[in-house]
C-alpha cells in the first residue's frame, strides 16, 4: 500500500541480521543499484536501535527503509520494528523471516512493519519490498500473505458493515494503491480518499494497511501477493 510519496533519487538502506553472511549478501546485492546505498548494519535489535539515535542526534541522514531479521538473540525484531517505528516514524521497517518463522510476522503487524520478506527471496522481490515501504507502501510475500490470513483474528463480519464505495475502497488498498491513486480512480480528492480509508479500518477494527490488505486476501476479494 501507498500513500502517495514519490521514490527519492536514492534509497538509504539498513539491514539488522545476527548472521554477517545475511548481511554480506544483501550489501552485495543493494551496491549494484545505483538509487540503493547502504548506509549502515547491525547485528541486533540493540546495535540498530543504538545507531539510530546516534545519527539522529549527529544529525545524520537516516535510513529509508531497514530491512529487519524477526528471530535474533536479545532484543527480537518484533520489538526493534515496534521501538523503530515508533521513535523514528520515517523510518520503514521490512521484516526478514524464514518460512518456519512466518508466525512472528502476525505480531509485528502491531509493530507497523512495512513489508514482510523470507530470507530466501530473489533480488527483485527485496527491491520491490524497499520500493514499496519508501512510498508508503507494504510488500507481502504470498507465502507469508496465505499464512498469515489464515491467523487473522479480525471480525469477517465486518465486511457486511462497509458500503459499496468502501468495499471498492479496501480492494484498492489490498492492491497497493495510494491514497493519490484511490482518488484519480474513483474521481474524488485525495482528502477524501484518506478519509473513507480512514472508515474502511476503523469498520473493520483494524490499525493498518497492512491488516487491511491481509483480511482482502482472506476473504477472496483479491489474490495473495
């Protein structure tokens, strides 16, 4: 999902993994992209945390985006994205998880997480991710997506709450689309495109986009991934 921003000439990138392979990987793939440099790493909850109140405090451009391991020793990535996002609210989180793992990512959806990766994902998709949590967006990989909604404790029933025009409204959320996106297609201002996706959750019982665009794929109204 979107809210409209547009992609920066260049994508500041930090990845926070207890394994150096992980992150000597990533480091290699992110430096072949021109509009992608990687800005910093860390090995735990604790170091990214620290690293990032330190830039800001230098006054330090920091990170558009970290990519996040879910299961690390210490401070878990659950919380770090929950610490993250709530003290440094530009900053977007994707989380990196095993397919064992998949679970976690149910909880970090109340740490606002903007994306939800397996460690085995090819280039594409991780650029996709980072694209997609700088504009606002949230990247769900289908496999995480269908086991994930499987887990969804949010009402069904709250589906039968929503008007036409908010049903519409939640599948173009599940889409990716942006508030600015939603309103050119339905042909109203963007000002009340924010609001009816402001009813669309608030309906549902929801916090995010991202739980949105889960309860869509779960019931049918669009496809995972």
């Amino acid at each position: 999902m979107s809210n409209g921003t547009t992609l920066p000439e260049v994508i500041r990138v930090m990845v926070v993994d207890d394994h150096a392979i992980v992150r000597r990987g990533l480091l290699a793939y992110i430096s072949t992209i021109p509009t992608f440099n990687m800005i910093g790493e860390a090995a735990s909850g604790e170091q990214a945390i620290a690293l990032l109140n330190e830039w800001h405090t230098l006054g330090r451009p920091l990170p558009h985006v970290v990519l996040m391991d879910l299961q690390m020793p210490g401070m878990g990535g659950i919380a770090a994205t929950e610490a993250i996002t709530r003290t440094h609210p530009d900053v977007k989180v994707v989380a990196l998880t095993s397919f064992g793992e998949a679970e976690r990512v149910h909880a970090a959806l109340a740490a606002d997480a903007a994306g939800y990766l397996l460690k085995d994902a090819d280039p594409e998709e991780v650029a996709m991710a980072i694209r997609a949590a700088v504009t606002g967006g949230v990247h769900l990989n289908p496999t995480i997506a269908r086991r994930l909604t499987r887990r969804m404790t949010a009402p069904t029933g709250g589906l039968t709450s929503l008007t036409v025009r908010e049903r519409e409204i939640l599948i173009l959320i599940a889409e990716g689309r942006s508030n600015r996106d939603i309103a050119g297609r339905l042909t109203i201002s963007e000002r009340t495109a924010r609001t009816h996706v402001s009813n669309v959750l608030a309906k549902l019982q929801l916090t995010s986009r991202t739980q949105a665009a889960l309860l869509a794929i779960r019931e049918g109204l669009v496809p995972p991934g």
